[in-house]
C-alpha cells in the first residue's frame, strides 16, 4: 500500500487554517438533504480537527456546474443538513479562492467551521489549472483529503492542491485505504469477488484486473448470461450482450491461466416478462426457454456459492446477482449476501464491499452493518477494482 501521513502525524493545528476536501455532493429533496451519509462520513475528520482548534475549511462539489456559479448547485442548499448533524453553526463563505475567500477565513477563530463554495464554480477546478491549485493553496497552511468518492479525479481541490501543501489523508480517506489495501492490495487468500450487474460491457476492466488477483470470480447479474452465452447456453430473452462472447471467452482463458475459477450460475430463476412477483420456474440453465428471461441465481448455485465464500478469507462484492429491485428476484442476493455478513460476524471472512447498487443491496438485505466495510464510492470503487491509479490517492503518498 502507499504510504500516506494521516491526523495522527499532523503535530499542533491550534489557529491553522486547514482545507479539508469533503464530499457533500448530497441527494436533495425538497431543498433539504435528503440522504446524510456523506456528511457523517467526514465528520470524525471535521470534529478531531476543530477539538485541537484548527480553523477548518470545507472544500467540496455540488453537482455538475461545468466551471460556472449557479444558485442553484451553490453549497449553501447542504448547510442546513451539515449543521444538524455536526450540531453547532457553520460559517458559508461565497468563494472559494481569492479575496473574498480571505476576508470570510479571517473573521473565523480556532475551532470553528466553515464551508468554501462549490469548487466547481470556477473551471481550473476540473482542469487541474495550477493557478487554480496555487490560489486554494494561499488560503490555507495544511490540506487534508478525506473524500475517496473524488479521488478518481485529478482536479484541483483533489490533486493539485496536495502538491502545494503539506496534505494527509483525513479519517474517512485512511479508513477506505486500509480496507481497500485488505481487500485487493494485500489479502488474506484464499480472495472471492463477487461481480453483478447488467452489462459486461460496464466492468470489462474490472474484470480483466479481478482473474489476476482474486481465487474465485463469481459472476451474477446480467452479466453472467452473457458469460453463459459463451458456454454455449442459449439464455432466451434475457439480457446479454452477444456481441462480447468473445470478450467472455478472453476473460475465461485469462483466468485459467491465472488459476482463477470463474463460477456462473447452473441453476436460475426466469419469467416471461419482467415485473413485479411474476410467474417464475427455476431451471437448470440448459432448460430455458426461447420467450423466458433470466432474472435471478437459482437456489442451487446459491448453496453452492455459499460453500465457496467459506473457503475464503477475503470477499470483494461489487453488483447484485439478479434483479434484486424487483421481487422475487433479490432472493440471491439477499442469501449470499446473509452469508458473507455470518462469516464476517464469526471472524472468518474480511468482506469489503462498494458501488451504489451494492450498498443498495447490502441495505435492503440489511447486512451492509456486519461486512468489514462498506465503500459508498462509486466511480472512485470501480476504478480501484479495475487497478487504475487514483490522482487524489497518489497525491497523497508521501
């Protein structure tokens, strides 16, 4: 793993002013957060930096402003949710950068809390322009980075500015690397993942990186039936992408030579149309019919899925098994997923687990509380699944 500095190496911070990159990047409804998580997921970082009396300065993105100031995407809208849940005031400064970002830092004492407005606004934010990193860096003397959700972008408030000042990686950050390392950099083996989702196409790379690394892919979601298709099963009207069979085939060769064992489903549950609580036969996968869709993992590959994950000493899980949103068809997902979360309760598997569906599943199955940890990143996840640097990670390293 990289080697970064974290709080703990931070020394005295009363009266510094420290620039904290956050993700408050929060689902609204009806002008209020509708979805706190993010914001809980900072606050160890806001709370031990204001306790040792920094000033500390919020940096975040709201949306998509596409380097333009637009009322509607300012950072203002989360202050409400952000006070509620830090409980005690915050101070909105309405520029991020230059004179007006000053004379709003220099009214504020030790141990209080501010919010910068959306970096977004201004367009050397998402083209790492160095005056842009240069101008954030004059407003602060140290810069923590605690959001792994933005660490996928080489953006000024996520990479430039590391180089600028000292920069550590806050609470949440050092949490997601350490498990991510445990996960995928350095694993207890034998490693199981778990890879679901519509399309193939979406996590080719994925993958491709996984059979190297991992001891077992178990493959679920529309994407299984593509891999199917490859094996010479026809899967009806399900959804498969038969333009990339030899895609499929790439990745089963990759894996042999890998010593990887892929498994697909050999039992699976399909319904003439696809829609709540539907008709449904669970058939070995050679008995589908022409007008039938796969629309989940049958209970056989279930059990045997679950034998395979208490072989294992390590589970990365990204994608449900079937079309777990709509019943009956979360039933595989909801199994396997009770499973890993026993074998994480009596400490014999580390389960990491990220992407939004995931934590969806996770939730619904109401296990997400018992995996060893939970990554609400999403393209930040995928990209560490399929091997990729991450900017704001690399800018971290010492």
């Amino acid at each position: 793993m990289t080697a970064f500095k974290t709080l703990d190496d931070i020394g005295d911070v009363t009266g510094k002013r420290v620039l904290v990159r956050v993700d408050l990047n929060v689902p609204m409804n009806d002008g209020a957060v509708g979805d706190r998580t993010r914001i809980e997921a900072a606050m160890p970082t806001i709370r031990e930096l204001a306790d040792k009396g920094a000033i500390v300065l919020l940096l975040a993105h709201f949306g998509r402003p596409k380097g333009a100031k637009n009322p509607t995407q300012s950072l203002s809208l989360v202050m409400g949710g952000l006070e509620d849940v830090l409980g005690h005031s915050v101070m909105f400064i309405p520029e991020c950068v230059g004179e007006g970002a000053k004379a709003g830092i220099a009214v504020l004492a030790a141990g209080d809390v501010a919010v910068l407005e959306n970096t977004r606004f201004y367009p050397g934010e998402e083209k790492n322009d160095p005056a842009f990193a240069d101008a954030l860096a004059e407003i602060g003397d140290l810069y923590v980075n605690d959001a792994f959700s933005a660490a996928h972008r080489a953006h000024g408030s996520t990479e430039g500015i590391a180089h600028r000042l000292p920069a550590y990686a806050g609470r949440a950050m050092e949490a997601e690397l350490k498990a991510l390392d445990a996960a995928l950099g350095n694993p207890a083996h034998p490693v199981a993942a778990v890879v679901g989702g519509a399309k193939v196409s979406s996590k080719i790379d994925v993958l491709r990186h996984l059979v190297s690394k991992v001891d077992h892919l178990i493959i679920g979601g529309g994407m299984a039936n593509t891999f199917l298709a490859a094996r010479g099963v026809d899967v009806g009207k399900s959804l498969c992408e038969h333009d990339l069979v030899d895609t499929a085939n790439a990745i089963f060769e990759a894996a042999d030579a890998a010593g990887c064992t892929i498994h697909l489903p050999y039992d699976v549950v399909v319904a003439k149309e696809f829609a709540p609580n539907p008709p449904t036969r669970t058939v070995n996968v050679h008995e589908v019919a022409a007008d039938e869709m796969i629309l989940d993992v049958g209970p056989a590959a279930v059990e045997a899925l679950a034998d395979v994950l208490k072989n294992c000493r390590t589970l990365v899980w990204n994608g449900p098994l079937g079309a777990f949103e709509t019943p009956p068809f979360d039933t595989a997902t909801v199994a396997l997923a009770k499973t890993a979360a026993a074998l994480t309760r009596e400490g014999s598997l580390i389960s990491v687990a990220g992407g939004g569906d995931t934590v969806a599943a996770l939730n619904h199955a109401r296990v997400a509380g018992d995996f060893t940890f939970v990554s609400t990143a999403g393209g930040a996840f995928l990209e560490w699944m399929e091997g990729k640097p991450l900017p704001g990670v690399d800018a971290l390293s010492q």
